[in-house]
C-alpha cells in the first residue's frame, strides 16, 4: 500500500506547550504505596522513595504530574498529608475503599517531583472541601511566610514557598460516583468562587476547571457550556479525560479510538469558543486533557481485593503491543491538537494504568506503552507541522472510515530537523511512503526507531521485561533532496528523526 505526506516548515500547526507530557500520580493502588514509595526496598533512598521508579521517570522526562486525585482528591483532607509522619492520621478513603496512611503526602509529594525532575500539578478538593480549604492549602503550599499556613509549613521543615503554579479545580464533578457530586450550575459556582480566592492570593497561578469525566456523560458538552459560563473569566484551562480500549477485541476500531480522541478535543474546542463568543470574551481557554490512555481491562470495584487495605492492586492493567500502538495514535492526535491543548497527563505513571511497573519488594520494569511516551517525551517538543498525509482508508465500527496511516511531524526551530512520528494501522500491508519535506535544507535521516511484534497481545512482564520494545530499523527510510521514503512494517509505531 502507498501513503503519502506533505509538510512544510512554514505551515505549522504550534510550538509545542511541554506540558503535553505529563503524567499523573494519585493515592490509588499501589501508585504511591509500593510505587513510587517503598521504604524498607533495597532501591528505596532514606526517605522511602524508589531509586528504579525514579530513573525510569527521569527516562520519561515528564515535565507535570498531577496529584493527589483523581476521585481520590474529593475526600482528601490536606492537611492530613503534612508535617510529623507519625502525628498523621490513617483515613478510610471512599473512593477506592483502601486505608490511606499518609505516610505519603503533599510534603513527600514535593520532595518526590524535585527528585523526579518534574513538577506539581495539584487538585484540590471540591467534592467534601471547597473555598475555605483551597485558599490554606495555597497560603501553605506558595506564601513565603509569617502567616498561620506559611508558618506551619517553616514549622514543618519547609522553609522556602514551594511555588506551586499549576491547580486543578476538584477533578470529574460530573460524575454521579464521585464524592461531593454536582450539577453542572452548582459545580461552575463553586470552582469559579475557589478560582477566585487563588487568583486573589496570586493572579499568575494557573487553573484548571473540570469538564466531563469522558464525551459519553449525558451531560456533555452542556456541562462544559454552564461550567465555563460561570467560570469564564476565572480559569486558564478546561478539563478532558478519557480511557480508550478494546472490549469487543477488534483489532481495526481500536486503532481508530484516536479519530474519537480528535473528535472529542474538537467537540471541546467548540463549546469553550461558543462560550467565548457569547461572552464578547477576548480570552481563549485553551485544554488541559489531564487524564488519557487505554484502559479496559481492569474494574472498580475488584471483588477479589480486600477493601481497606493500604496499596492494594487496584487497576493494574498490563498493556500488551496493541495498546502501545494506539497510546502512539492517542500522542499523535494530541500533538496535531497542540494548538489548543497545552496541557495532558497519561493516566497514570505506576502500577496505576500505567507505563511503569513494579513488584513490591521486586523489581521495576517498562510497559509496551512506556515507548511511544518516551519518544513523544524526547522527540516530540518543538514546532508541530500541518502534516496533510494520503492513504486507503478502511472502515471501523466506531469511528467511520479511517486512513491506515496516521502521522505528525515536529520541528526543532533550533537545530533545523524534524521528527516524523507514524502508525501504520494496517494489520497485513507493508505501507511505502513518499513524503515531501518543504522550507528543510539539507535533511538527513539520523535515526528510524521502529515497534511490531508478531504478536499484537505481546506484553512485558518482571520476568520478560524486554519482550516489546522499539529497535532500530536500518534502511528502511531515507531523504534525497526533498524527498522522503520509508517503509513502514504492518501494524507498526515509527519514529523518524531527520537532521541537517
Ligand atoms: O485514573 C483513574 C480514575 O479515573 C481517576 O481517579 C478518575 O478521575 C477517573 O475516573
């Protein structure tokens, strides 16, 4: 099969935001406990936090981690999570039905993104919580000191701010399961009233107000019109989650979960420019698509999980090849979306629906999907190019026709080169590719990384931690003058770096 594409450094789409490559931890599972901490772990420094889950995230370079919910966040007390460990209290959490010890909390948190390289992006709870909790915790977190808040934090060893600038107001309001559920009416005046009082302690933080909990709420898109409609002026970004998967296990619509993606992001952009409109508003809120991958697999409630145990093996999804493929999909869809999502967190980073896992006790390891994150991470910061490609289509279940193949390109400005990432969908034909490469001098191609299996249901597991995993293709792509050709395998992820 033949595709085609087209790019040219002078169309270009937007310069990437680099938070498109966060990543999000919440007190769910074995995330925290006997994820990302582990005291008493042969890996685990003096303050219980894993060396190998931190080298592997340092791999990632996720630039964002959201934190501490998820549904988690809307019975959370913050203040539980701070200060002397051993004066914390031990909390039933509803939410996942777990004991949380918070032996791990905001103070930890902090420390942990420092050790990570990255940085906080946090909820705050307003499930049981609201304005009153939201403006302690930001005097605690950002006030420098010489307040009630401020002064307990010095109290507590922490005397710098921490400088949180990213929030999240409250986390899927929407939906009947989480705590402190609200109509749409009452949940836009309570986020734009908690938005108030953080822009008042300092207008330059960032906020994030709650859109649907996925496109298939009955109550989308109206829930993001009425929530923006009292919120406009108050907040920076809106909300997008969704899980994509295969249950009814058709290889060919799963794939095209990213055309839904697209379409949702779409969907999303309209009601915020609606709003806009009817406002006579000169703001854009622009996206943060805080909670994105596959999963399908695993349930909630798991009836064989003990309730009220701290760090149990809650939704602990193994990914399989397949999967990794469409996660590439879902990144090249958010990154043809650059110009209006700036922010989005693969949920989650450990054990957790994740790319890294870990053994308590054992060791950590790389999920199939831990590879086109890592590529997107390195390769995928810069100019995103309106890629226009050509290829047969075929038909899916869910998402209408879709083109076998599904492409992006990245620009560095800096060095002159540019990233093609590539999926060629279809599960039998090779895909032979002609591109041209407009306003580029000089192209060489650097590296080609390539991912198939023969075995779409392939997975990596603690014994076989290397079963799936991107090689190098050799002469399979090349450039003469503006001209690129590459071959790409059937049902494959690709990376092509080119450089002057
Ligand atoms: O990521 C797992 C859960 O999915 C989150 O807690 C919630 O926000 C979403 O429904």
């Amino acid at each position: 099969m033949k595709g085609k594409f087209y790019i040219d450094n002078a169309y270009r789409i937007a310069e990437t935001d680099d938070r498109l490559f966060g990543s999000f931890i919440e007190h769910l599972g074995r995330a925290v406990y006997g994820g990302i901490y582990e005291p008493g772990h042969p890996a685990a420094d003096a303050r219980g936090f894993r060396k190998d889950v931190l080298d592997l995230v340092r791999e990632l370079d996720v630039p964002v981690v959201r934190y501490p919910g998820g549904n988690y966040v809307s019975g959370f007390n913050w203040e539980d999570s701070v200060g002397p460990q051993e004066k914390r209290p031990r909390r039933l959490d509803l939410a996942w039905r777990s004991l949380e010890p918070n032996t791990f909390g905001l103070d930890e948190f902090m420390k942990w993104t420092k050790a990570a390289g990255t940085s906080p992006m946090l909820a705050i709870n307003l499930g049981t919580r609201g304005i009153d909790a939201a403006r302690n915790l930001v005097e605690y977190c950002n006030h420098p000191g010489g307040s009630y808040w401020s002064d307990l934090r010095q109290s507590h060893g922490v005397e710098s701010p921490y400088g949180i600038k990213l929030w999240c107001l409250g986390n899927e309001m929407d939906g009947p399961w989480q705590i402190g559920h609200k109509t749409a009416d009452e949940y836009g005046k309570l986020a734009n009233e908690a938005a108030k009082v953080l822009k008042y302690f300092d207008p330059s933080l960032e906020l994030v107000v709650s859109g649907s909990s996925n496109n298939q709420m009955p109550t989308f898109p109206a829930w993001e019109a009425t929530v923006l409609e009292e919120s406009y002026d108050a907040v920076d970004y809106l909300s997008l989650h969704s899980y994509y998967g295969n249950r009814d296990n058709d290889l060919g619509n799963f794939l095209g979960c990213s055309q839904g993606m697209d379409d949702f992001i779409k969907s999303v952009v309209s009601t915020c420019d609606f709003v806009k409109a009817k406002k006579r508003s000169k703001k854009t809120i622009n996206l943060s698509f805080d909670e994105w991958n596959v999963w399908f697999r695993s349930t909630f409630p798991d009836p064989a999980i003990e309730a009220w145990k701290v760090g149990p093996a809650l939704i602990e999804d193994t990914y399989t090849f397949e999967d990794a493929l469409v996660v590439g999909s879902l990144l090249i869809t958010l990154l043809k979306n650059a110009d209006r999502v700036k922010i989005a967190c693969l949920a989650q980073l450990v054990n957790v629906i994740a790319p890294i896992m870990t053994e308590n006790g054992g060791p950590a390891w790389r999920q199939t999907i831990f590879y086109p994150f890592l590529h997107a991470s390195k390769y995928g910061r810069g100019t995103v190019l309106d890629v226009r490609s050509e290829s047969p289509l075929y038909p899916t279940k869910q998402f209408g026709e879709v083109p076998y193949l599904d492409a992006v390109a990245v620009a560095s400005q800096r060095t002159g080169g540019v990233s093609l990432f590539a999926v060629n969908r279809s599960q039998d034909e090779r895909l032979e590719l002609e591109g041209r490469l407009g306003g580029f001098q000089g192209l060489k191609v650097v590296e080609h990384l390539e991912m198939t299996h023969r075995n779409v249901k392939a997975v990596n597991s603690a014994s076989k931690p290397n079963e799936v995993m991107p090689v190098t293709a050799s002469g399979k792509a090349r450039v003469d003058g503006d001209r690129l050709t590459a071959t790409l395998e059937p049902l494959s992820w690709n990376v092509i770096r080119l450089a002057p």
